[in-house]
C-alpha cells in the first residue's frame, strides 16, 4: 500500500513503526483502506448469518420431509412385524392346543378303560347334581361295571332310595354315556369332555 503502513494481525491497516511524516494523501487512504476491512467484515458476516439461516432452512424442510418418511416407513415396518409375531402366535397357540391335547390322549390312553369310563360318568353325574330322578344310557359293553360302580345310588328293589335307572342303549359305544334329568339331557362321554376340554382351551387363548 505504501511505504508508511503495514497489515497488522488484526487485519487493519496501521503506521509504520518508525514513520516520522505521513502525508494528509497517505493518511486518508490509511483511514480508508480500514473503513474497506470494516465493511469487508460486516459483509461477510452477514453473508454467513444468511448462509446459516438458508442451510438451517433447507435442513429443517428436508429433516421433517425425511422424518416424515421415515415414520411412514418405519410405521410400515413396524406393522409387518407386528402382523409377523401375530401370525407366528396364533400359529404357537394352535400347537400349544394339540400339544396339550395330545398330552391329555397319552394320559387317558394308560388308564384302564374300565376304570376311565367309570371316572367319566362319575363327573358327568357331578354337573345334574341335585337331580331328583336320572335316566341313564350307556352303552353294552359298559353297563355291567357301571352298575358296580353305582349300585348305591341305582334305582332298585333293595335301595329304596336311589334316583339313578341306568339302560343299556346299543345304538351307543364305548365310553359314551347320556344322563336325561327334569332340566334337559348331558352328554357325560369322554369323546365330550375331550371336546370340551379343547375348546376351553382354545377360548382361553383366544381371550389372551
């Protein structure tokens, strides 16, 4: 610029150190040399602040654009998966029913049949409990330990009160038993009661 001045750290134009004389031309182009920096600075500056308020602008446009997606997407991931699991569920509860059914199959399969169809009508006759008067049919093949198992409550000359007329019905197999009381007739079969079984089970997990 001139032999007078030099660009101290501050960027600013100042006196040579040394410099006895500076010419009024000298000094006005000091004084405006500074006043340019000034401005330089305030310009670039405010161009910054400007940048900053462009990028930040587009970065929040494009941040909620992008988070707005990125919940759709993420709302549809999370659905499948949620459908997944469902699915994958519903499938273990169908399993879980035949484990246990399987389960209760292998249980009554190793008692004695005699012993289980006697076990079966005893609980059959505990729902018509109350019952002044029973029918009860049973098949052929089970009418005589039946008849053992209930003589005590068996209708008959020698038990003045019992309530229970047992009939061998041959139109019903192993195992089945119906019991026709005043409120309507029960089905105390095993066949049933594994019915029954399965579907409470199925209900149950339905209510899960």
């Amino acid at each position: 610029m001139s032999e007078y001045f030099q660009l101290k750290d501050t960027k600013m134009w100042n006196v040579r150190p040394g410099s006895k004389v500076i010419k009024a031309a000298e000094y006005s182009l000091l004084s405006n040399a500074n006043d340019l920096v000034d401005k330089v600075k305030e310009a670039a500056a405010e161009a910054g602040e400007q940048a900053k308020a462009v990028y930040k602008k587009r970065y929040d446009e494009g941040y909620e654009v992008g988070l707005d997606e990125g919940k759709s997407v993420y709302t549809e991931k999370l659905m499948d998966m949620v459908m997944g699991q469902v699915d994958s569920i519903e499938g273990l509860e169908r399993q879980l029913v035949g484990v246990v059914m399987d389960a209760v199959n292998k249980i009554i399969g190793s008692f004695d049949q005699n012993e289980l169809v006697t076990r079966v009508v005893h609980q059959g006759l505990n729902a018509v409990r109350g019952s002044k008067s029973i029918l009860m049919r049973v098949s052929s093949q089970d009418e005589r330990i039946l008849r053992e198992s209930l003589q005590n409550y068996l209708v008959g000359r020698d038990n003045p009160t019992g309530y229970i007329n047992m009939v061998a019905d041959p139109n019903l197999k192993v195992g089945d038993c119906l019991l026709e009381t005043e409120q309507g007739v029960v089905e105390a079969s095993l066949n049933s009661q594994l019915k029954i079984l399965q579907r409470s089970l199925e209900n149950h997990i339905k209510r899960k």
